[in-house]
C-alpha cells in the first residue's frame, strides 16, 4: 500500500524553479521555515541568498546544472530576517519537459558545520597534544635541557652539516664533581637544586647556535661550531669559572670538563674523544679543562 504523503510533509525544502527565469513554482512549508520568508514574498529564487551565495548560483551551479543536468551538496547561504544567514546544502536537477524546470532539494547545513567545527577544533587539540608530546619527549624533565636522545639526533645532524662546509666543531662533556657526596650527604632534594642551577648557568652562558643537553644524571655535553671569536678553550674556562663562583647551601660546585674538537670527525669519535678527556680531568684532580684536536681520518 502506497503510503498518503505530500511535499509538505518532507523534513527538508523542497522547491522548484522556471529554468528560464529562476521563478519559484512552488515551495513547500519547510523551506519557508527554513528561509523564515512568507510564501510569494519573493518569486526570485537567487534573490533569497546571500550576494555571495546569489553569485555562486550564477556562475557556477547554474552553468553545472545546464552542463550535466545535475548538481550534489553545494552549500550555500540563505538569507534570514533581520539580518542573519543560514547555511544549506543544495541538491538540484533540471527537469526537462514542455516547460523545463529545476527540483530545489535544501537542507539546513547548521548541525553539519557544528560537528565539522568540532572536529577541527579536536584536530587542532590533538595536534597541540602531540607537539606537547614531542617537545616532552625530547626534554629532560628536572633541567628543562634537551635530553639524550634529541641530543644525539640534533647533534649528528649538526656535525654533519659542518662536515659539508668544512667548518670545525668543538663537543663539550661536562660532569658535576663529588655528585654523589651531595646526594649522600645534603639530600636528593638538594641534589637536584644544584643540577638546575648548572644546567641554567650552562644555558645562560651558551652561545645562540649552541647545542645543549643533560645526558646522564651529572653529565651535560654542548655540541658547537667553531665561528665564534670565542676559542672553544676560552669558552670551556669560562664556564669551568661561572661555575666555581656560585655556591648552593654553601656549598662549592665544580665541574671537570672533556672538550674534544674536530673538522673531520664524526660524532661518535667527537663523543668518545671527550668521553676520555673528560675521564683524564677527573682522574688529574678535578675541577679542569682536558681538550684535545681529534683526527676523524
């Protein structure tokens, strides 16, 4: 049994033009809703736009709509009283006969844009999210440096580019004297006070172009290109003074530092060339500079 239903009983606006003129044959009482027009108000279906929606009808669904007979979703904006618009998507197809017209179907696209403004704004969250996440990911926790692994990937890429140009570099391995009495004796509280205060006075003394990292619990390593007026060595015993002239719950802080420099040598050798020296200044006293030119051949 055929079910008794009419144009007006359909969720959606139903509405069809002359093909000739785009006058309105008829519309049903939902596109009214929708449009917030009085029936016969306006005979002129472009006219019940927007003046960008009234061009986009003109120039592009119309010339579409004699082209291949159809057109699908195009979204558009219909005029509201007072002064407001609505967004609709529109279906249409000519319909050809003794008097050629077009079938008008128009659905509010309001819920549509809200969800699609919901899913990128969740995009965008997610996005942030993961930026969040890498930036964690690559930064040591207590210090607020770069950790190991974004080090060794920066640094690598960095020496790399100074192999091209053949431009030298200069790897730093810094490590805090007697740690371990600190911690044993004033506290891991304490401990982790002095690693701050290092790392930021390694920060703040660094070059722009400087490639900073804690990488172990004592241990800081600065990756940098010799095109400072600053020698590498002047650079090391600045910090090693910066250093020894502050002082945490009384305390006096040194550092002994590896200082391996290179125009040819790879990141592994710079590493283990300042891993060594580094090992050579503690086992001379502490509290010094080892460097030495590696030869990456």
């Amino acid at each position: 049994m055929t079910p008794d239903f009419s144009p007006q009983d359909f969720p959606v606006g139903l509405v069809v033009t002359s093909l000739s003129d785009g006058e309105i044959l008829f519309a049903n009482q939902y596109f009214y809703q929708v449009s917030q027009q009085e029936p016969e108000h306006e005979s002129r279906f472009a006219a019940l736009f927007t003046a960008a929606s009234s061009i986009v009808l003109e120039s592009f669904v119309m010339p579409m709509l004699l082209h291949q007979g159809y057109c699908n979703e195009i979204q558009l904006s219909l005029r509201i009283k007072p002064d407001g618009v609505v967004p609709v998507l529109v279906n249409a197809r000519i319909e050809q006969g003794e008097s050629p017209c077009i079938y008008w179907a128009i659905s509010t696209a309001q819920q549509r844009d809200s969800l699609y403004q919901e899913l990128v704004n969740l995009r965008n969250d997610l996005e942030l999210r993961a930026e969040r996440l890498e930036v964690l990911s690559q930064t040591d926790e207590l210090t607020g440096l770069m950790n190991r692994r974004a080090f060794v990937s920066r640094a690598t890429t960095l020496i790399k580019q100074g192999l091209r140009h053949g431009i030298a570099y200069s790897f730093f391995m810094i490590d805090l004297d007697h740690f371990k009495h600190i911690n044993d004796q004033q506290g891991h509280d304490v401990g982790d006070e002095v690693l701050h205060k290092v790392a930021q006075l390694l920060a703040s003394n660094s070059r722009e172009n400087d490639l900073l990292a804690r990488i172990g619990g004592e241990e800081f390593a600065i990756i940098t290109l010799n095109q400072s007026s600053e020698s590498p060595m002047q650079f090391a015993e600045k910090l090693l003074s910066k250093i020894r002239a502050e002082k945490i719950h009384g305390m006096d802080l040194t550092v002994s530092i590896g200082l391996a420099i290179s125009a040819k040598a790879s990141f592994e050798q710079l590493y283990k060339g300042a891993d060594i020296l580094l090992y050579d200044a503690k086992h001379q006293g502490r509290n010094r500079l080892m460097w030495r030119d590696i030869d990456g051949d």
